[in-house]
C-alpha cells in the first residue's frame, strides 16, 4: 500500500552545454512518504527539482507523476496536476501581502477571492503566520518569507511538496521551529520531497534519503545508513577526513 | 448596530468617490464656457486611455509603449466602416475594438516571449509599421485614406454617425470613463488581478503556483486594446478628423504611458489623477503659451518621470496616500497625547 510509486524519475538527464548537471538519475517517491536529497552543492538537487516542477525541460529521460509523464508539461500545468515546490532563494510577491501571497496560490483550485481567502487562512494559521497577513512581501524577513513560500506551496494543494533547502540562511532558534513546522505537514499525510544540507532534519524527517554527487546518483538507503555510506562521507565530509 | 454596520460599509473613500461621480456629472452645467468644455473632453479622454493602458502597463507590468495603435485602428474602422456606406459608425466602433484584439492577439503571441524592454520595443515596432502602412498608402483595401492627409468626417450632428455636440461627448466619455473604472476594479479584485500582480512581480513563481502567465497577460493585452480602440473611435468623432499623426503617433502612445505612471500605475485611480493633473496643465500651458511651448512640456514631462520613478514608484497617488496616512498619523499621535494629559 505505502509503496504506491507517486513519482518517478526514470534515466533522468540534463545537460548545460557541456555539464552534465543531472547524469542518468533514476528516483521514485512513495505517496505519503519524506524523501531526502542530499548532496555538495552542485550536484544537481536543485535542478532536478527544477525538472521535476517543469521550470527546466530534461535533455532525455521521463518523469511519471500519478501514472502520467509530465517531463515536457509547462510549470503551470504540473503545479495543477499536484505538485508544489518552494525556492531555495525565496520568490515572493513583493508588492503583496503575505496572506495575498498564499491567496494568489490558493486561486488555482478556489477561483472565487473570498473562498481562496479562505483556505488561505487556514493555511498560513497552521504556520503560526498569521500576525503577518497584512505585512508586505518585501518586508519580510527571511524566516517569514521560507513560511510563506511553504503556504503558498501549500494553498495549492499539492500532492507532492517539493522544498528546496528551507533551512538555508536560517539560526538554530528559527531552524528548530520550521522543524516542527515541518514535522506539522508530514502528519497530513502528503508526499514530500526535502533537500536539505541540514543533516538534522534529514535525519528527523526523511523515511530515505538519495544522495547525489556531481549529478550522479551514489546512495539511496534510510537517513542513518545513508550517512554511514563511505561515499558520502567522501563527497561530503571530504577524502582527508575519511582517510584519517 | 446597524448604524455600525453601515459606517463599515460606507468609508469615507465612498463619499469621495460619490462626490466626484456628482462633481463630474454637473461640471457642463456649472462651466458652460466651449472652451473649458473642450479641455474637460481632452482631458476625460486621457484619463479613460490611460486607465486602458494601466490593465497591461499597470495590473499586468508589461510596459506596452506602442499601444497608441489601437486607438488608431479603433479610430480608422470605425471612420472607414461607415464612410464606406456598412453601417453606423458605432458598429464600426465595435468592429474596431475586436479588430484591435485580434492584432493584439497575433502581435503579442511572440512578444510575450520576450520580456522586460524587447517586447516594449516590439509593441512600438508595431505602431510604426502600421503608421507608415497608413502614411504610405492612399487607399488600403479600395478604402480611401488618403495617406498622411487623413479622413474629414462630415458633420451631420445625428448621433447615428456618433456625433452630439460638445456637452454630448463630455457625457458620452465621462460615461466611458466610469465603465473602464469598474471594469479595472473587477479585474482587480478578482481572481485575474491577484494573478496579475503576481505576474507583475515575478513570473517564475507565477508558474509554480498554477498561473498560466502568457494566458493572463494575453488576456490584459486584449481587453486593454479592446477599451483603448473604443476610445479612438469616439475621440476621433469629435475632432471630425482622423489622421495617421494624431492616432498612430508616438507622441499619443508615451502620453498615455506617461500620464498613467505619474498618476500611479497598477492603482485603481492612479491614471485618472495622473491624467487628471497632467493633462490639465498640458492643456492651459499649450493654449496659454501657444504651441511653441509644447517641447518645453515634454521637456517637463521628462523630468517629472524621472523623479517619480525614482522616489515615487507608485507614483502621485500613492505619494497623495503616503502624505494622507502621515498626517493621520501626526494627528492621531497629538490625539492621544492630548488625552495623556487630560488623564493626567
């Protein structure tokens, strides 16, 4: 049951000219399970989610999501099959209000204003935002801007989350409270699909994890295992230390 | 408790609004001089162009210089279709509004492509092949143009052939006007208008959160064409003359684009002020001074975009909001200050 493949990512490959940003990748998500993606950067995390969410077309492979590929469908299209994804550099609407923000992205399944408003309420009161729905975009800090994006992500009723170091930029304090923020979406069940560099969240909230190295996929196993794979400490902790 | 109800509902904004919609419609009545009348039209008919412009310009940020074309190509069927005997200038005036979306259809299909400047050069491109189309021929189709000289419209004064005297056009534009306001307050307060601005913004994330964004901003080029054409053809039936340099001309384009983003574009009442205040003094320096002057008033025009763009970006009205809430803002703190001291 819990091995239903939701998504899968088939031979995947883009080339940049010459660089090979994602070499032959082979991925799949189980609905309703926390993925990991790891990797130095560079290894073409963020552009593999990039394909995944139709921002960049794949030079060759397919990428099936519910039984339907969708590697040469545009953004828009796949956001409204089921997939939502955050930015690793935040992309507000600056000239927005927060709860505008997650309205603009409730609007796809809502179209009528006052019931997108709604869900959107909702929404961004789960993410403990909402003393900030009237704040602009551009005044926002980055904290609140990541919890934006995750609503935003979220009132388009995704089937599939896709967030892109969320972590990134953040201090500890604020780290363990989008932690349980985090923790929070799991529970509702959706598929998720988390990069991160923070091995802790890893750790807490992926059921596996893939790890990438300069566009090649090297390991796939549970978070613990995963860290104890040779290669991974390689490419991560750096050839020196493991030799030592 | 209703009362309280009502208050909510009825914010001094309203009043405002009403006030000026009242204003508005007495102002033939108070001023019958022809000549102010004449400026009122002049200056009605811009800040209906310019609130045209500000679906695409504004709501959707895609600076579309060229689109003074469709004013001309509303302009140019409406004359043409009745002068060539199809029927009243008012069907033509329609005709000349769907013909504009269909150009703005095909034109803007690859513009949109483009981003930023390219496709605000692609639209003037566009002005100028169909300025010089116009220019360069005497008759287009069998239909007589006659080139740079342009068409007289004769006068009969029968508002069939959309002609009624100078307070009926006032009222007619002024109508218009109202019509184009409440249409941006749908666009803007609906589902397209939250999608527009975040087109505006950014168009990456647009994407990922569902939004078709060469449908939407297809859809504001359009309806703005559309409203911008049924202005050119009324307008041009109170000059009595449509010509290639009033209608097709850059000048009238940068005019609209200009006065909309003084006044503040991508605001509901931005492009009226904007024109509102521009246009009135653009109108009494010219008739003032004489024509002379008019490259001192571009000159002038230069240099109050430069400083709005620079430290008013949401242009006057939005300066006008800044001042306002300030003073509130002054006012209520001596308010509170003065209970301090009276709780003292």
């Amino acid at each position: 049951m819990s091995e239903e493949r939701i998504i899968v990512v088939d031979h995947l490959t883009k080339r940049f000219g010459g660089l090979k940003a994602v070499d032959d990748v082979s991925i799949h998500l189980n609905r309703g399970e926390t993925l990991g993606l790891i990797g130095a950067n560079g290894a073409g995390k963020t552009t593999l989610f990039n394909m995944i969410s139709g921002v960049l077309k794949p030079t060759s492979g397919t990428i099936t999501f519910d039984g339907v590929e969708i590697q040469k469908k545009k953004a828009h299209e796949i956001c409204k099959m089921g997939i939502g994804r955050t930015y690793q550099i935040v992309q507000p609407f600056t000239t927005l209000t927060l709860l505008e923000n997650v309205l603009a992205g409730a609007l796809m399944r809502h179209p009528r204003v006052a019931d997108a408003r709604e869900v959107a309420e909702g929404i961004i009161d789960m993410l403990g935002i909402s003393h900030l729905k009237n704040t602009k975009g551009a005044s926002l800090t980055l904290i609140q801007l990541k919890r934006m994006e995750i609503a935003r992500a979220l009132a388009t009723e995704p089937k599939v989350l896709l967030l892109d170091e969320v972590m990134a930029g953040l201090n500890p304090g604020e780290r363990v409270e989008l932690l349980e923020t985090m923790q929070k979406i799991k529970e509702t069940g959706i598929s998720i699909i988390i990069i991160e560099h923070i091995m802790k969240v890893i750790m807490t909230l992926a059921d596996r994890a893939y790890v990438l190295n300069q566009g090649c996929l090297i390991a796939e196993d549970t978070p613990q295992k995963v860290m104890e794979h040779p290669e991974v400490i390689k490419s991560y902790i750096g050839e020196r230390h493991y030799a030592s | 408790m209703s009362k309280t109800l009502l208050k909510d509902k009825i914010a001094p904004k309203h009043i405002l609004v009403l006030a000026l919609l009242v204003l508005a419609f007495l102002f033939p009545q108070i001023v019958t001089q022809p000549y102010f009348i004449q400026i009122a039209i002049t200056v009605l008919i811009y800040c209906y162009w310019s609130s045209a412009w500000n679906i695409i310009g504004g709501y959707a940020g895609q600076f579309a210089l060229g689109n003074g074309v469709y004013i001309g190509i509303g302009a140019y069927v409406a004359v043409l279709f009745h002068q060539e005997g199809f029927g009243s200038p008012w069907i033509g005036m329609v005709l000349g509004g769907v013909i504009s979306v269909m150009f703005a259809f095909i034109i803007s299909k690859p513009c949109f492509k483009l981003r930023g400047t390219y496709f605000s050069l692609a639209t003037v491109a566009f002005l100028h092949i169909v300025r010089y189309i116009i220019l360069g021929f005497n008759s287009i189709f069998g239909m007589e143009t006659n080139g740079g000289m342009g068409i007289m419209i004769p006068y009969t004064g029968r508002w069939q052939d959309m002609q009624f005297g100078k307070e009926g056009f006032y009222y007619v534009i002024l109508v218009m006007l109202v019509l184009i306001l409440v249409v941006s307050n749908v666009i803007r307060t609906s589902k397209m208008g939250y999608y527009l601005s975040a087109i505006k913004t950014n168009q990456g994330a647009a994407s990922t959160i569902g939004i078709n964004v060469p449908k939407y901003k297809m859809m504001a080029q359009c309806i703005s064409a559309f409203c911008l054409a049924l202005g050119g053809a009324v307008y041009v039936h109170f000059l009595l003359n449509v010509s290639p340099y009033d209608v097709f001309g850059y000048d009238l384009s940068l005019e609209i684009m200009i006065y909309c983003v003084i006044g503040g574009s991508g605001t509901l009442w931005g492009p009226v002020f904007g024109a509102l205040v521009l246009g009135i003094i653009n109108e009494t320096l010219r008739v003032q001074l004489g024509s002379d002057i008019a490259p001192l008033a571009s000159a002038f025009y230069g240099v109050a975009l430069i400083l709005i763009v620079r430290f008013a970006p949401g242009g006057l009205y939005q300066l006008g909001q800044m001042l306002i809430n300030k003073i509130k803002g002054s006012l209520g703190k001596k308010k509170s200050e003065t209970k301090e001291v009276s709780v003292q």
